[in-house]
C-alpha cells in the first residue's frame, strides 16, 4: 500500500478529542479479556446500537455533546512527514473511504451520502450512544453520526489479536463506514425492527450487519486506487495483493469464534455478533472480488 505524498489530508473529516475524558462502555469490537466476560455486555449493547442508540443512552446514562481541538493534527497533516504520522495516515484513509461513498452510494443506491466525522480520542469518550472507553474497540455511533476510534486500538490489534499489518488500519475504518451507509439506506433500523419482531433470531441478524459492513469494506479496497482528494489527486498510489491479504487477516483475527477462543472460552455461537472468521473473510473478499456495494445483500429475505 502506497499512499501519494501530494494527497491534501483533510482534517475537517476528524474531530481530534485526545486528551479529553468521558466513561462507560459500548459495543465495538471488543478485544479477549478473561473467559468471555464480554460476550453477553457486547450483544445487549450491540442491538441497542443497531436501534439508533437510544438504548445505550439507557444502559450507560448518555452522553455527547463534546468538540474536540483540531489545531495540533492540522499543523502535523500540514507538514512534510505528515505520512509518518499514524493519526494523519488514518485521516488520509477517512478521506478515501468517504470520497468512495460520495459518489457510490447515488450511483448503486440513488442516495446521496452524508459525510461523518471520525472522533479519535484517548482512553474515554462521551458519545450520542453513551460514554464509551477504549476497551469495547472502534464503533459507529448511528445517534450522532459519528466514527469513533482510540488509535492505541492498532497495537492492541496487533499484539493481542495478531493482525499487525498496515491494511488493518484503513480495513477498520472502512467497516465502520459501512455502518454509517448502513444508517444512510436505512438498513440498520429494518434490522432494529427485525429484532423487536423476532428476539430469538436479534444474534442473527446483528451478524448479517457485520457482515454487510465487511463486504462493503472490500468495495472501498476495491476501489480505493480511484479516490481522490478535493484537489482531483489520488489519494493512494496502489494498494497490493498483499495489502488485501492483511485485510482478510484481520478479519480472521476479529471473527467471534477467534476472539471466544482468545478470551479463554468455549466457542458458543448463540452469542455471536459479529460473525466467524471464515464469514468475515468471505464477506470482505467479496466485496473486493466485485467492487459493487449491490453484492454485499447479507440478508437475504430476513429483513
């Protein structure tokens, strides 16, 4: 993965709260921790996300309504190793994700896109779903409309989950994006209702939006050599075969069955909600095999 030195990173699409606290917990993806204690917080949370937020603000007492400060991240994006930077390079990729849905989500779905701001915070965040903290892993608020990421999350991706590859980054952020069109087309509240219609099945259908979002995912990688910035240059010089096979690998590294295995406990797929590493994999690659968003029908006739 090459990324161009003459790409402008547009900082305006971050909002940088580094440094500012908030509290609580939410679902993301959450990282191994003990034997499964996760499991059952991260699926109740996880359907009150896929229901706009309004049950998190419950569960954890609400939130939101922070801004963060822009100056520092605008001078170091500004300056000539701005691609050294770990936190300009994830903006740069933000750029990329969303100048793909700019003109792919009118031109497969006939819907305009709305862009959204990535939070990168440290530790501890509020948020329109609720406070937050960097345990529960990079998520996307559908109540606020925002990405949120610690970008401490990388190391621990790679030291605890063994996804160290670089294209583990741009893969992250671009799954959570496909949350984002997901809230955009309206799919994320046919699945709440789905849910409240048929409880037994709310696993089920909370792994079909993950998986939707990893194959749409594999559509931006697809496409990714073709975005550009608000100047018309390319935002990326080439991205590889290899590159595409750290995307798989991280998918690999977060499906349920991996992270039940990591955390010590026996592999229970009534609780998963994200979907194994094998659908994971499955997903994104084809989403990069075709590069079309209209591939990525995880739900067939259940929605």
């Amino acid at each position: 993965m090459e990324l161009n030195e003459g790409a402008r990173i547009d900082t305006s699409q971050v909002d940088d709260r580094r440094g500012s606290r908030g509290g609580g917990g939410l679902g993301g993806i959450p990282l191994p921790s003990g034997k499964g204690g996760w499991i059952g917080l991260v699926v109740a949370l996880l359907v009150a996300l896929a229901g706009g937020g309004a049950g998190l603000t419950q569960i954890t007492g609400g939130g939101g309504g922070e801004q963060g400060d822009n100056t520092a991240i605008e001078q170091r994006c500004a300056a000539d190793n701005a691609l050294d930077q770990l936190d300009c390079r994830n903006t740069l990729y933000v750029n990329s994700i969303q100048a793909y849905w700019q003109a792919a989500l009118p031109e497969h779905f006939g819907k305009p896109y709305q862009a959204s701001d990535t939070v990168f915070f440290s530790q501890a965040v509020n948020t329109g779903c609720g406070p937050a903290d960097s345990g529960v892993g990079p998520f996307y608020c559908p109540a606020d409309d925002h990405v949120y990421i610690d970008l401490t999350f990388y190391e621990q991706l790679a030291t605890q989950l063994g996804a160290a590859g670089e294209f583990a980054q741009p893969y992250v952020l671009a799954h959570e994006y496909g949350h984002r069109v997901q809230d955009l087309l309206g799919t994320e509240a046919q699945m709440r209702r789905q849910q409240q219609r048929d409880p037994g099945n709310a696993n089920q259908l909370s792994v079909m939006l993950e998986l939707q979002a990893d194959c749409y995912a594999g559509v931006w990688a697809k496409n990714a050599t073709g975005t550009t910035d608000a100047g018309g240059q390319r935002i990326f010089k080439s991205i590889s075969q290899q590159d595409i096979q750290e995307g798989l690998d991280t998918a690999a590294a977060i499906g349920d069955d991996t992270i039940q295995r990591e955390s010590g406990g026996r592999i229970d797929e009534s609780q998963f909600t994200h979907g194994t590493s094998a659908q994971r994999q499955e997903w994104f690659g084809r989403g990069h095999e075709t590069g079309d968003p209209k591939s990525c029908d995880t739900f067939g006739n259940a929605l």
